[in-house]
C-alpha cells in the first residue's frame, strides 16, 4: 500500500519531505562534528519520514553509516543505500543471526548472551562486523562496565566479534549542564582504555552540541537531521524537514456562549469564526494538542496569520479561530507544523517531544517529496 499514489485532492491532509533541508541538516551537523564521520540514525520509519527516500537522499549528501532499530529496518535501508554500513540498534534479535549476514547488517551487541551467539556465528565463517554497545549510565542497553572489564582480559575479542565500532548512548545531552553528561563521558572514555583501537561513537544530535570532547569518531544525530531542535532552550538552528498541512473543509460562525467540539470543552468568550480542518489524532495529530476553557493548545497558519485550536482534537477534524485571519476559505490549506508553525512548539502544547509527534504521523496523508533524489516512498 502506497498512500504516496494518492491524488492529494483525496486526503485532507497531506505531508511535504523537504530532502533538500534534510541533506542540509545532514551537512550542517557534519560540519559542527569536525573531524568525526557524521552517521544516521534512521529508525522509526526515519523518524517517520520515510526510510527509503531518506537513506537516499542522505547517502546522497555524504553519509554511510545508518543506524536502525530493527533488523527489518536494515533490510530497507540496503535496498535503499547498497553500499551502506548498517548497525541495527536493538542488536542481535534471537535466532535471527544468519538474515544479518545475509544482507550484511552489524548487530549492535548489547549483552553477553548476544556476544555468544554472534561468536558462533562468526566461528562459522561469517564477515560480517558488529558494534559493542556499552552502558555509561543509562540503564538501557548495553554491557555494563564490570562486564566488559571482564571481556577485554580477552585477546582475540575484535577478531572473534569482528568488532567494528565501540559505542554509548547519553541519557540527557539535549540538557547541557546535566552532571550525567560528564559522568558519561568520563565512563566512556574509560571505556575507550579498556577496548582501544576501535573507532568509537557517543553523541546523538544533542551530543553535537555538547562539544569537541563529545564526538570521538562517529557522531549519530537522529531529530536534528528532521528538523527538530536538538537542545533545550536554545533556537533551533535546524531547518524543518516535514510540513503538515491540513484542508480546509468549512468555515463557521458561533456565538458568544456556545461552545465548541466534544465535551463542550471550550466556550467562546466573543463572536468568532471557526474554521474545521481535516486532519485529528488518527493522523497522529496528538489530541493533547488541543484546547480547553483552562489551557491554550497548539495554533496552525492560514492565509498569513496564526489560528489557535479551539476545543479538543477528534479523531479526523480540528477547528481553528479565524475571527482575525481575513478570507479563510473551504478549500484553504492551513499549515499544522513546518516553516511556519515549529514542530517543538506543537509538541510543547501536547506535553511531548518533537520526536513523537513525527513517528506517529502515520499513513493517512498524501506525502509529497521534495528538494531530493527521490520522488516516491518506497
Ligand atoms: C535514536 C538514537 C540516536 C539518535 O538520537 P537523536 O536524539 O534523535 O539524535 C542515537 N543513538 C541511539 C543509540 C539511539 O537510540
């Protein structure tokens, strides 16, 4: 199925992929990473953009090495990228060793029972590399520091795992002045004593940020390269990669007095005009977005001018105030995120991450690529 083949008058939502701000992105973060090779993270569906035209389009800038999640992600990452390094986040998944070496994906091992098994499998004749992941203070995945003290007493570990790269991942880099940042750094450096020799990676997109001393070798930026901010409380100096806009599909008036959507949830204080636009929570659009007589929510961007939602979000249907924004019209395209409407403000409004808003975006909208290699999703 390919919502891409769907004329965008059928949808009332549609999602335009800038790759050209994408392969941006990718350069822009590269040239703040110096002398360490720039990866990407590209799990999620490419933080739901799209994996296939993303992996093109930033093999296309420069890049090649991707991280994903899953091995099954990997397998569209080769058919996109043939020439790719390829690590799979989640690692070894059980039994699933020999479809990795088929298609030349890099586990990253994150636990003794997974260095087992991939050590057979290499015993067997297989070539294929894989990381050590291990944990600095995260409590996710990885081999503690005890665990690989014991493992490095090994001298033929590189040659057994056929280990290509060490790595970490930091718990709050979009947080600068955490103190885990520093105990992180200082553990992984500890680390790099223990199973020199390798080339080594720490630094999500926040990680970047945190300077020189963060980015060993390879850096892995996920959010920043999709245009979300990476650092708290800085301007995002990313550019938006996906815009959401939503159609039009009739403008209202009500009075003082009523109110507006399920639950009655908000009441209008003056007489306003309301457009209803066709996108809800089952286009991933978080209903926490949405508004109340106690809370403002998240606004769209019509004709020029800024447009609050008034009341909760349905499931297909947001209605927005127009009473300042002249000639708002069915059939108008309001923006709900994009150049206009930053991607962080919305998911403040919904109390999330920019990160969710973008990996719930779901199949429901005409997608449109731009500015890249690649004209279709798959
Ligand atoms: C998702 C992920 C990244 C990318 O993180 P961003 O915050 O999106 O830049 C990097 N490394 C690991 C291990 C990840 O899980």
């Amino acid at each position: 199925m390919s919502s891409g083949m769907m004329p965008a008058s059928m949808a009332a939502g549609r999602l335009t992929i800038d790759l050209g701000a994408l392969a941006a992105n990718w350069q822009d973060l590269a040239a703040r990473a110096g002398g360490a090779a720039t990866a990407a993270a590209v799990k999620g569906d490419a933080y739901g953009i799209g994996i296939g035209p993303a992996a093109r389009a930033l093999a296309e800038a420069g890049c090649h090495t991707f991280f994903v999640a899953l091995p099954e992600e990997g397998l569209r990452v080769r058919d996109a990228v043939s020439d790719a390094a390829i690590y799979v986040l989640g690692g070894l998944i059980p039994d699933a060793g020999e479809a990795y070496v088929a298609a030349d994906l890099r586990p990253v091992l994150n636990s003794r029972p997974e260095l087992e098994e991939w050590a057979a499998i290499r015993r067997r004749g297989a070539r294929t590399s894989a990381a050590l992941h291990v944990d600095t203070g995260m409590n996710r995945l990885g081999l503690t520091l005890g665990e690989l003290r014991k493992l490095a007493e090994r001298r033929d570990l590189h040659e057994a795992l056929g280990l290509s790269l060490v790595m970490s991942h930091l718990a709050c880099a979009d947080t600068p002045d955490h103190p885990l940042n520093r105990k992180q750094l200082a553990a992984f450096r500890a680390v790099r004593t223990l199973i020199p020799d390798l080339p080594a990676s720490l630094a999500n997109s926040a990680g970047i940020f945190l300077g020189q001393e963060y980015h060993f070798d390879v850096v892995r930026p996920g959010i920043a390269l999709y245009g979300g901010r990476p650092v708290n409380g800085i301007a995002n100096p990313m550019r938006p990669v996906a815009t959401l806009e939503a159609l039009v599909l009739q403008v209202r008036e009500a009075k003082a007095g009523e109110t507006i959507g399920y639950g009655a949830g908000e009441t209008l204080r003056r007489p306003s005009r309301i457009a209803i636009v066709g996108v809800g929570y089952a286009d991933g659009y978080q209903r926490r977005a949405g508004a109340s007589d106690r809370r403002m929510g998240a606004s769209g961007f019509v004709r020029g001018a800024s447009a609050p939602i008034l009341g909760r979000v349905s499931m297909d249907l947001i209605a927005l105030d127009v009473t300042e924004v002249s000639g708002v019209e069915r059939g108008d395209w309001v923006e709900l995120f994009g150049p206009n409407v930053a991607i962080d403000d919305v998911a403040a409004h919904a109390d999330t991450i920019s990160y969710e808003l973008l990996t719930a975006l779901g199949p429901r909208y005409s997608r449109t690529y731009v500015g890249g290699p690649v004209q279709s999703r798959d």
